[in-house]
C-alpha cells in the first residue's frame, strides 16, 4: 500500500487549476494525497494558527507565503538539505531570497504576485496617467450598478492598496531591520487614505469593505466595474467564457505617484511542516508542484511563476503582438517596481492593525488624521509585540 499525505492549500481561482494536477502525481508516483481544505488565504492563516499552536495539525505539506513564514517558522522545517543547486535552478534569485528565513530555505516558491490595472476598453479610450485622474474617471464612470473603481475594503488587500500608494507619495512605511514598526501618520499617508477614502464614496460600491480580491475580481469579470486591479493569476478568468468583460478589456502599469510607481508584491510557496511523516514522499509532491510542467501550466493561465523555464515554456506561446504577449512585457516592467513586506515574525499582527485602521476611516468612523495616528500607534505595538 502506498503513502498518503495530507496537504492544506491556499486556494482560490488563482490557485485551483494547479490542484487539478494531483491526480497525475497519485498515478505517477502511487501516492494518495488528502486535500484536507483549500482555503481564502485569510482562512487558510486562521487554520494554521489554530492547528499548529494547538498541536493538532498533521499534514505533510501546506501552503504558505513569504510575509506569512517568518511568523509560522516554529512549524516548518528547512529545506535545504533536501534540494540540492539542481532543484533550484530555474527558480529566479528574487523568489528564493524571499522564500528564505534567516539564510534557510523554508519553501520552494510557486509564483510572484504583482499586479496590474485593468480597464474596460468600451468605457475608457486608454488608462489613466495619474491617481487623481483615475480617481476623477472612475467618478465619472460611476453610474447605476457599474462602478467606477473596485478595490478590497478589508485584509491584506487593503492594506496592500494603502501600502503601495503610500510609497508612491513618497512615504516609506519600514525601515531598516528588527521590529517592522510602521511610519504611516505622514504626509504620505494622508494623501494615501484619502485617495483611498474619495474612489470608496465617489466610485466604489457601498459592500467595498466586505470584500477581498475574490468578490473584487468577480464584478469586474461580470462587468459591473470600469477599472480594477489584480494579481497575474486571475487573468484567464476574465477570458473564460462567461466573462462579461472578454474581449472588452486591457491590461496596463499602476500610474504613477509623484515618487514613482510602486507595487505590493509577494512570493507564495509551499512548505513542510514539521508534522510531516512520510519526508521523501512529501519532498515529491513539493517538487512536482513546483515542477517546470506545474508552473508552465500555471503561467498559460496568466500567473506569473518563479521558474524562468516556465515563464518561457508560457511566453513562448503567445503570438507576437497579442494582449498575452503584452502582458508578459508588462509583467516585465511591473517586477521592477515591486513593494516587499519586511520578513518579521510579528509583520502578519502589524498588517491587521493597519488595514484594521485604514478601514475605520473607509466606513466615516473616525477621520483621516485620527486613524492614521491610531493606526500607527496601535500598530506599532504589535511590532514590538505589546498588542
């Protein structure tokens, strides 16, 4: 009888087609893998705090990501005496950087994520060149049930928006090493949150805060929204039939702040916990996840993966001059402006507090300069872990 393993995914549209492939890994391999939930990366989070800190978890590989690691480190195991230079190769150096914790390898990447805005093509003539013009555009294009600008109003997804414009208005939220305590009651921030603040009144829907990147992508995909934002991996939805929007948008680069174009980005990888029992059939399925077919499956519907190989194998086919091969140079020119979380044990508490406050202004329970400062005070406690 074959080994079975137990596995917890990250899961979503832009994760679920890849799963489909564990049913080639059992036949090639003899091994019976339990997907025991694929969950909203909030969810998964959740899970992984309660199980693993309460000793109940036992599974053989999970999902994780780079600003999520350093604080699920006490659970994972190092990878490094079981990859050799052959096994990562073909990763690109960024994302095995990111993937790295203290100089050890604690999972192997599976894509980076950076976005790109989207805009309907039959409502806009070209996008936006600046954040106030995209915020006046999206006003206009407000009407009845189409919005003008969707965004997520909660979780990583918020902050992710407050985070980069932030930057992009000249602000820089962390500094340096220790403690990832945040800078946010600043000019910058300012400019942010009301940015932020005017597309929630003027342009976005009134659930805006009840809603992450899932419930984001489905109005845009069903054509309700002008202009939106999204990670690589959720490009073939707006394609599929059914879309709404196929063939009736584009993609393009963030505008720019007055400091330049910045970007929220992040490495998900998988990882293998310390509750593994069978390590060798556990460091299979890890390699065939991250496999060069895997990836180059993954990237044919739009993510962008963290093998080299595989965004050739994906960008090789795309006919010269196609909306894909656009993306792919866009692709290109949005990983030089990427915006990195710090690696820290106590970032994870430090982005709740944020997006947590940030929110509070979103709803008109307190004003823009009364959330920032609480914002900051209240997260800068939980960097130093006196929340």
């Amino acid at each position: 009888m074959g080994s079975k393993l137990r596995v917890l995914l990250v899961g979503g549209p832009m994760y679920d087609p890849l799963y489909s492939r564990l049913s080639d890994f059992e036949e090639q391999e003899g091994i019976t893998v339990e997907v025991a939930a694929s969950l909203p990366h909030p969810e998964l989070n959740d899970r992984v705090e309660e199980e693993f800190s309460s000793e109940e978890a036992s599974y053989d590989l999970i999902s994780t990501h780079v600003k999520y690691a350093p604080s699920q480190a006490q659970w994972l195991s190092p990878l490094d005496e079981d990859l050799d230079e052959g096994d990562l190769q073909h990763f690109s150096p960024l994302t095995l950087e990111l993937a790295r914790i203290d100089d050890s390898l604690y999972g192997v990447p599976r894509m980076l994520d950076v976005k790109l805005l989207l805009y309907r093509t039959d409502l806009l003539s070209s996008p936006p060149a600046s954040w106030e013009e995209l915020l006046e555009e999206a006003a206009r294009l407000r009407f009845g049930e189409t919005y003008g600008f969707v965004f997520p109003g909660k979780e990583s997804g918020l902050f992710g928006h407050f985070f980069e414009l932030h930057a992009m208005a000249g602000g820089q939220m962390f500094e340096g090493e220790g403690p990832p305590v945040p800078r946010l009651n600043d000019e910058a921030g300012r400019w942010a949150l009301g940015l932020l603040k005017e597309l929630y009144e003027r342009a976005a829907p009134e659930e805006t805060p009840e809603w992450h990147y899932d419930e984001v992508a489905a109005c845009f995909r069903e054509g309700r929204a002008a202009i939106s934002t999204d990670w690589p991996g959720g490009f073939y939805t707006y394609e599929d039939e059914g879309s709404a929007v196929a063939g009736r948008f584009d993609l393009a680069l963030y505008p720019e702040g007055r400091a330049g174009r910045f970007i929220y980005a992040g490495c998900h990888t998988f990882a293998i916990p310390n509750t593994v029992r069978d390590r060798p059939a556990a460091l299979a399925l890890l390699r065939f996840l991250t496999s060069r077919e895997s990836q180059a499956r993954e990237a044919r519907l739009g993510t962008l993966p963290a093998r080299e190989d595989s965004v050739e194998d994906a960008r090789s086919a795309d006919p010269e001059g196609s909306q894909a091969a656009r993306r792919w140079s866009l692709l290109d020119e949005a990983k030089e402006s990427v915006l990195i979380p710090p690696k820290h044990p106590n970032y994870p508490v430090v982005e709740d507090a944020i997006w947590q406050g940030i929110r509070e202004a979103l709803l008109g329970h307190k004003d823009i300069k009364e959330a920032l400062r609480q914002t900051e005070a209240t997260a800068s406690r939980a960097a130093e872990g006196t929340r």
